[in-house]
C-alpha cells in the first residue's frame, strides 16, 4: 500500500468548514484521517509546517489545444502546467481541431489525459457541431463519454432560438451550458476594451455592450429553460449586476472570473504587447473593482483561469493581428492571494471555496474535499513564500503571460493527485 502523511499543515478545507493545524493520512490514493499527531511508521512524509493544506484545486477553463494545435500546447505540457500551478483538476475546452463535438473526440481527450496527464483532466462538449452555432452536438453520447458541461467558448452561439433548444437539452441530461458572453457583431473587429485606452492607442474597441447583452439574453433563456447556465471569464460591471439579480430570482446562473480581470484594467497594458490581449479585454477600473467585489460578495463562484496558450511567433505579430489569450495555470494562486486574501478582502476559507467546493459543486465532479475516503487530491500552498514568476520555466508550451518577472507573496508549493506528489516548487 502506498501511504503519505501530510504533517502539521494548517488544513482548510471549507467543504467541512475546517481550518485546523493537523496532519493528513492518505492511503491507496484516499484520503484516510484528518487528525493530530497521526502515526508515521511505513509512509512518507511531507512536512507541511507553516503551510496550507487545502483540497485539490480545480481549474474549470482551461485550453489544452490538442488535438489539433499541438505546437501551442498539448494535453501533457498543459496538465503539468496545471500541477505547477497547484491544480489537480482542470477542465479543457472543446476549441481543438478536430472540435470536441462528438464522443469520439472526447474519448480520444479522455484517453491521451489518462495515459499522459499528472492531474485529473475533465472535457467541455461543445454546444454545436464544430462550434459553427448551427447544428446541435450529440450531448447525450458525449456526456457517457466523459464531458461534464457543453460550451462553444471562444465562438458563442449568436442564435438565439438554437441556444434555447441547447439549454433544454442541457437541462434534460444535467449538464451545465457554459457561455463565452460576447455579441460577435458588437465586437467584430476589435482588439481590446472600447474605451480612453484604445482610443489614445489607436486601437479598435470592443464595447462593453457586446458582453452584457449576451449575458441579458442568456439569463432570460436560463429563465424559460431552467437549465444550469454558467458565465464564464466574466468582464463587466453591468454583466456581475445581472447575474447578481438572476441569482437573486432563483435562477440556477452562476460564473467565473480570471485573476487577470481582477486584477489588470486596460490603463496596466504595456503598449501593443500582445501578451495583454486577450477575450474578454482588460476593462477599465470600475469593472475590475466590480469582478472583485463579485467575488467578495458570492455573486461570482468560481476563479478560473481561461489558459490559452499560443505559439511565440503567433503572440509576436502586430498587436491587431496576434490572437487573443494568455497562459495563467501557474499564476493563479499568486495574483489570488495578492489580491483578494492579503488585502483582507476575503478570509482563507472563502478564497480556497473559490477553487474547489463551488467549481466542483458547477460543474457535479466529486471533488474540492479531502472528507474521509474521498480522493486524495491536496494543494499545499504558503501564504508568504516570497518567488518571482519565470515563464520561460513553464511546463507549458507557450510564453504569453503578462506577469513574466512579477513577484509574489505566497503560492504553490506541491500538488498531490491520487495520494502522489506530481509536482513541488524547487
């Protein structure tokens, strides 16, 4: 039997609403006891003193590009990012080439994740054959595949009466419909927020409006349908007031937000560096200050990270020709707890809930908890562990980070899958 006992970590783990210094016993990839002073004879230890000890983070937007775009990023290089990053679960999204449309695509996910991912690695279905908006994908063969929700991501469905017979069928087999908001003739041409910012550079806009109308129309059909509906990298100050009210009428909506949209506003971009561009664009201050506060209040879920990893030489073209997206599996926890925990916005047990009870409670995985017999997955990070983020040090394929050289107070220090260290900081 394999036997890990984690020794002497402050445990917080908001699904037992505990936050305890004690020790982990993990045993055959389970989790065993939760006490003081549990015996080590036969296992190894991990001294965890002065360190959190949470449940596994889960990452429920992330692209892995493959198949199809393995020169950016594959399953494997994707998944090790994630351990880097504290996370044992991610989700990927079905933007692959082939598009993740059928059952044959996600096993094919499933399979190449089982053989060469060190995290637990979940596929998103898309909503309609290749993400096109017209035709409806196969949910049902693809949920027994192994899909746990449906999104078309970075090509939202414009129709609005196929988005409608999607939620019904997304309410029928239980599956959350997650929605990339953005009105795609309202943001046709643009290169970032619409606003001072992009008029001074020169640059085209993209309105604010084009987010808070699809997230308006989104929640009217979430009404009609009652079907679980997720906004996902949620931008807008107008979007957060929205899903507030809709969860205010009971509906089942909830949403995401990154920590690059809580924590840059389109004044931090370094002049046509395309590393901080990205959809969603970076929105201006009162939007920033309204993601955060959704984020405080519970009007937003879930922190997830939206890593789109992209080629150098993709990233290095003129500002208005590079794609949008940026890597930031490694960052998260950093730019959270600089943010959001060292200013006291929000307690420690909040701030671990954000990534692991509320996403696995979204998307019904049977994780985020380290409840006796549950799967050992942990996440062990420092609140003050002083490190510089090196990107050229990723796992991860691609380069395009805007917070290359920042430096944090606190972050991950290992990760634990299945009751194995996958991954600790140096």
């Amino acid at each position: 039997m394999n036997r890990l006992v984690i020794k002497n970590g402050r445990v917080v783990d908001p699904s037992q609403n505990l936050d305890r210094v004690c020790d982990v016993a993990i045993e055959d990839g389970t989790v065993r006891a939760i006490a003081v002073d549990i015996a080590t004879t036969g296992c190894e230890i991990f001294d965890a003193s002065g360190l959190v000890v949470a449940p596994g983070f889960i990452d429920m937007h992330v692209h892995l590009r493959e198949p199809g775009f393995e020169h950016a990023e594959t399953i494997e290089s994707g998944a090790k990012s994630a351990a880097a990053g504290g996370f044992t679960s991610i989700c990927c999204m079905p933007n692959t080439k082939p598009v993740n449309d059928s059952a044959t695509v996600t096993s094919y996910i499933a399979d190449r994740a089982r053989r060469f991912a060190p995290v637990n690695v979940y596929p998103i279905g898309a909503i309609t054959k290749g993400s096109a908006g017209e035709e409806l994908a196969a949910f049902a063969s693809m949920k027994q595949a192994g899909i746990v929700a449906i999104s078309d991501d970075g090509r939202p469905v414009m129709n609005a009466r196929v988005v409608r017979r999607a939620m019904e069928f997304a309410c029928a087999l239980d599956l959350p419909l997650i929605e990339h908001c953005e009105d795609l003739h309202l943001s046709a041409g643009g290169d970032m927020h619409e606003g001072v910012e992009s008029t001074r550079l020169g640059l085209r806009g993209i309105p604010r409006a084009s987010e808070d109308v699809m997230v308006a129309r989104d929640i009217l059909l979430t009404e009609v349908t009652g079907v679980r509906y997720h906004v996902a990298h949620i931008s807008s100050h107008h979007s957060v007031e929205m899903v507030e009210f809709a969860k205010a009428r009971g509906l089942r909506v909830t949403a995401e937000a990154t920590p690059h949209h809580f924590v840059l506003a389109d004044k931090d971009m370094l002049p046509y560096d395309g590393n901080y561009k990205m959809k969603p664009p970076l929105r201006e201050s009162p939007d920033v200050q309204a993601v955060t506060q959704g984020l405080i209040s519970g009007a937003i879920d879930a922190i997830a990270t939206d890593h789109a990893p992209h080629a150098g030489d993709e990233k290095m073209q003129e500002f208005e020709r590079c794609p949008f997206g940026i890597i930031g599996l490694e960052t998260a926890i950093g730019l959270s707890l600089e943010q959001l925990y060292h200013p006291r916005h929000v307690t420690l047990m909040h701030l671990v809930k954000l990534f692991t009870v509320n996403p696995a409670g979204i998307l019904k995985l049977d994780k985020g908890t380290l409840k006796v017999g549950a799967a050992a997955d942990v996440t062990v990070f420092s609140l003050n562990r002083k490190w510089t983020y090196d990107v050229h040090k990723s796992p991860s394929k691609s380069r395009n980070s805007p917070f290359q050289g920042r430096k944090f107070l606190g972050g991950q220090v290992a990760t634990v899958v299945a009751g194995k260290v996958v991954w600790r900081a140096d």
